[in-house]
C-alpha cells in the first residue's frame, strides 16, 4: 500500500511531551498516530470519549456558595492573612 504524508500544527510543548511519551513506550509519533487512525477506521469512532468538563454536584455547590458570598460579603467570612485562614481551616 502507498504511504503519504500528513502535516500536523500542535503546541510545540504538547508535541515534545507527546515525543517523549511515544518514546517511552517505545513507538515512534508516526507510529502512535498510526495506531489511533486504524482504531478510529476499525470501530467508526474516536476511541476514548471527549467531553467537556461537567462540575460534580458538590463543585456546583462550592460555585454558588462563592458567588451568593461574592453578592453579600456577610455570607462569608475574609481573612487578610493566610496563616490564620490556615489556623482556621485545620482547628
């Protein structure tokens, strides 16, 4: 079969640390790309699952909290200093 090429634009960190994993493993960049092209072809998908990221029920939570205290300063207590917030959250 004929091999032609393809050109790829990526984050030049992205790609030295993809480089450094695929080599790790012991493939080439060509190699791991390959193997994720015949896996999409064979299954007709991409093979992991791309979402965005969903906050939790809790970290919903967390994320009102802060904006109903933002709203009313009352709400909430601030501290202007970072050792006695720390004293505070470990008693």
């Amino acid at each position: 079969m004929a091999q032609t090429s393809i050109n790829i634009r990526i984050d030049e960190d992205l790609k030295r640390d993809f480089d450094g994993i695929c080599d790790d493993l012991g493939l080439t960049m060509t190699a791991a790309f390959t193997v994720f092209a015949k896996t999409v072809v064979r299954r007709q998908s991409i093979p992991f699952e791309i979402s965005k990221d969903i906050p939790n029920t809790e970290t919903i939570a967390a994320i009102e909290e802060v904006e109903a205290m933002i709203k009313d300063p009352a709400l909430g207590k601030s501290y202007t200093d970072v050792s006695e917030m720390m004293k505070e959250l470990l008693a």
